[in-house]
C-alpha cells in the first residue's frame, strides 16, 4: 500500500512541475469559482420567478420518499469520491474541473428560462442549513437535475476506465431516482439532464480540447 501511495505522490509531482499544467488548474479553478457566481445568482432569479406547480405523469402516480440522505449525504460522499480519483488519476484534473464549471453555467443558464414551482408534496429541505443549500439548491433550480447530471458527465470523461465509468452512471441512476421519489424534481428534469449532460461532454471536447488530449496519456 505505501509503494501505491508512493506511486500516486510521484504521478503528481511529476504533473505540478509543469508550468502548463498548473496554469490549466488555475484556469479550471477561476472558471469553477466564476460559474459558482452565475449558480448563485440563477438561483436567485429562479427562486423569486417561480410560478406554480405542474402535473407530472410518474410524480402522480408515486408516493412522497425521504430522500434526503441520498441528496446530501450521498452527494457529499460522491464529492469526496471524485476527488480522491483524481489523487489517483491527476492527468484528469483540468479537464474534469473544466468540465463541471461549464456544466454548471449550462445548467444555471436553463435553470432561468423556465420558472416552474416545484412539485406539489415534494421532500421540503430545510433553507437554513448549508449543506442543504449547497447540494440541493433553492428547491426552484428544476432544470435540470444535477444529481442526475453531473454523475452521468463524469462518466464520459472516466469512459476509459470501466470501474469508473459504471459506478458514475451507477451514481447517475441512484440521484435521478432519488430525485423521482422525493419529488424533488419532475420527471423531465431527471431525463433531460443524461441527453444534456452528453451534449456538454461533447462542448467541453471542443473547448478543452488540451486538456482532453492530456487525460487520454
């Protein structure tokens, strides 16, 4: 086990020499903090817009679920798991931080077109608490669904190694169905956000096409 640990310290040190890797995290880094900004102020917008509730054809037809360990628990567990693959992997560091900065922008962007109240009898979380707010939003950032959609993205930029790729579209599916059964979000948020979410993968190979190439060697 030390000589695998080892072996990860040496993968990093021999990456953060170089001049041009280490002004790609920056970057990724400062477009990771700007897209925060543009989340911040999407959910705002969308909070004070919401208009009312719609029907939903699987939401009408399930009962209410408390989701909520899945939703904050689980999503501070997946955080913490893509991070310590990145120890592991450090070649996919730019690409990924890039990658989610521009699925948050994307998202916020969709998030203010349309400003549907949340579904009728969903899983109310608490708006005081931090976590919460971190991880599950205002409860009017509906479209779509992040829980469902950035697990599905980290699979295409894992594609390459199968454990990875499988426990991300694994993760893909347990937020889309949790979001289902606490009817946190509708049905078309859980849905759309795997079709969205491969749209961006296909943005950010074009964008970050660099940083692409470098998580392929």
């Amino acid at each position: 086990m030390p000589q695998k640990i080892s072996k990860h310290i040496q993968k990093h040190k021999a990456f953060w020499r170089t001049p041009t890797f280490i002004s790609s995290v920056g970057m990724g880094v400062m477009l990771l903090i700007f897209s925060f900004g543009i989340n911040y102020f999407a959910n705002g917008f969308s909070a004070s817009h919401a208009s009312n509730s719609v029907n939903d054809i699987i939401l009408d037809n399930i009962a209410v679920y408390n989701v909520s360990a899945v939703f904050l628990e689980g999503g501070v567990l997946f955080i913490i798991i893509l991070i310590a693959i990145l120890f592991l992997e450090p070649k996919f560091i730019p690409f990924t931080i890039k990658s989610i900065a521009l699925f948050i922008v994307v998202r916020s962007l969709f998030m203010i077109l349309t400003h549907l109240a949340p579904p009728a009898h969903d899983l109310v979380l608490s708006p005081d608490n931090f976590l919460e707010r971190l991880l599950a939003g205002s409860g009017d950032d509906l479209f779509f669904s992040g829980h469902t959609g950035l697990p599905f993205l980290m699979g295409f930029i894992f594609w390459d190694h199968k454990f990875f790729r499988w426990f991300f579209f694994l993760a893909s599916a347990i937020g889309g169905a949790a979001a289902l059964l606490g009817h946190v979000h509708y049905s078309i948020d859980v849905f759309s956000a795997m079709f969205i979410s491969f749209g961006i993968y296909h943005l950010a190979l074009h964008f970050f096409s660099n940083d692409y190439q470098l998580s392929k060697q």
